[in-house]
C-alpha cells in the first residue's frame, strides 16, 4: 500500500510503499477514505510525544480515520466487510497510523460512520469531537449551565459548543472577531479574548459560570477560574496547571460508546463537523503547515483516493 511515513524524527514526510497492514484477532482492516489532521500528529513527528510513548520507524502519523473495513479479524462479531466506519484508532505505540491506503484498528476503537457526515467530516470527528466529550463530563456539564469555551471557533472547540448547545447550556465562546459569526451559528455567544476577557464574560453572565473549558493554553486556566464557585469544573486540554487549580488537565482516549453518541447527535443534525481544509495524502506536509499556524476554523483533514 501508500502511506506518508517519515524515517525518524523531525525528517520530511514522503509517499511511499509499505506493506498492507495484518489484521489481529480483534481488529478489522479499514480502506481508508479520509484521515484527520490533528496537531499532535506534527508534534509526535517531531519527537514531542516520546517520553510518554513509544514510537517505530518509519512513522505512519494519524489517529482519526474514516473508511470501509476490508478484512475482519478472526473474532470481529462487530463488523462486516463493506460496513463504512469511523474512529480514534490510537493503539498503544505509534507506527501504523491513518495516513495511508489502509490501516488496522481494534474494534473497541471504532463506531458505525453516521450518514449525515461525508468522509470528510467523520474523519474530522473522532479525536476532537472524543477530546471535546470527554472535557464535558469531566466539567458536569448539563441543561441549564453557562459554560466559557476558550478557543470555541476551533476543531475541538467547535464540536464542544455544539455538544454543549445540544446538551441544553448556554455557551460563551472566545473566538477572534473574523469568528464570531460562526460562532454565533453554532448557537453560542461569542466574546474577543485578550486582554479584559473576564470583565467582558462578567458582562455576558452576571449570574456566573458554571463551568470552563480551556482548549488552547498560554494561562486562560488560571485567568478564568475566578469565574467559577466550584474550580472542580475546570477543565483544560493544553495546560497542566488546570488540576493544580483545582480542576482536570483532559486527555482523550479510543471510546466507541462516545464514537456512537457523537453519531446519534450527527443523525440528529445537533452536531456537524466544519472542515476547514482538505489536501490529497501526498500533500500531508502542506496540510501539516496549515495546522502548524494554530488559526484554523473547524478541522483539516486528507483524502485517500
């Protein structure tokens, strides 16, 4: 098969030829039509991840996939071949990922793809939309609550307003102006960051927030706890100092029952995935570059002829 792989750390992505991947007893083989693009695939690329993992070489990047299995293992009940699926496909070393003509993956990772998504944008779901549902429970957050959404005009962000808006919450969302409106049609109240945000938040929610969602870092954790009776529901996917303040630094995980909720709510036509970008799997380095500027709205993703 094709795949983008990389030698070693920080070298350049080629195309290239590579075995097809086996399929293990509880796994099926997934013809890949799209793959997502994910900041932590360039970090991982670059050797950011290993202290905490352990990676093989030559490196296929990519962990959301979405695509028609091919083969099934010997103990697949789950899935037929020809069944079009979706997932977060992050196996405990890093190697055979997504970027590629076909990938493996365990069935504990995957869930049917929902119709109401293209390729596109069910490849753009899994690690964002996971990251986004699982910060939500770890915030409580339910019918009735105020929730501050840093970074909501994002991937994860804006799949975590929608869930939220689903879920009966009244979402203030950060976003630079260029983004207000489109935060304002996924349903939340948009409000600039910077400088003063918290006096503005105070403005928009005199009666407080009851939870707080920080998906991009650089302090807001710890400029918005303030804002909380309760700093338990503080929830933060890119700063440590979170659980330090009392609150939950978030990490996503394969969940194939969260994989099925954010389907239903796609089916339902609460949840859709706006994809920012699409390049062809040989061009993955550019997509890498698009991702790298940190403004990106909504998700980028590649396409698998």
């Amino acid at each position: 098969m094709k795949a983008m792989t990389l030698s070693e750390y920080g070298a350049a992505l080629r195309l290239t030829e590579v075995p097809d991947p086996k399929v293990g007893p509880s796994e099926v083989r997934i013809r890949v039509k799209a793959a997502g693009v994910n900041p932590v695939d360039w970090k991982l690329a670059s050797g950011g991840l290993d202290p905490v993992m352990e990676v093989g070489f030559p490196l296929i990047s990519g962990w959301d996939v979405a695509g028609i299995v091919s083969d099934v293992g010997a103990d697949v009940p789950e899935f037929d071949v020809g069944d079009e699926v979706f997932g977060y496909i992050r196996k405990d070393w890093a190697q055979f990922g997504a970027y590629a003509e076909l990938v493996t993956a365990n069935v504990r990772m995957l869930a049917r793809k929902p119709a109401a998504l293209d390729w596109r944008q069910a490849a753009g779901l899994p690690l964002a939309g996971l990251t986004a549902h699982r910060s939500l429970r770890l915030a409580r957050v339910s019918e009735g609550d105020t929730v501050l959404i840093h970074a909501a005009a994002g991937g994860v962000g804006s799949l975590g307003t929608q869930i939220a808006v689903a879920a009966g919450a009244k979402v203030i969302g950060t976003a630079s102006p260029a983004n207000h409106e489109f935060l304002a049609d996924l349903g939340a109240t948009p409000v600039e960051y910077g400088d003063g945000l918290v006096e503005r938040v105070r403005g928009l929610a005199p009666g407080g927030i009851d939870a707080v969602l920080d998906f991009v870092g650089g302090g807001v954790a710890a400029d918005s706890v303030g804002l909380l009776s309760d700093p338990s529901r503080l929830v933060s996917i890119a700063d440590p100092q979170a659980a330090e303040l009392g609150g939950h630094w978030a990490w996503v995980r394969p969940d194939a029952d969260g994989l099925t909720e954010l389907a239903a709510l796609a089916e339902s036509g609460d949840l859709t995935v706006h994809v920012a970008e699409s390049y062809p799997l040989a061009e993955a380095g550019k997509a890498w570059e698009a991702s790298r500027t940190g403004h990106t709205r909504g998700k980028i993703v590649l396409t698998v002829d």
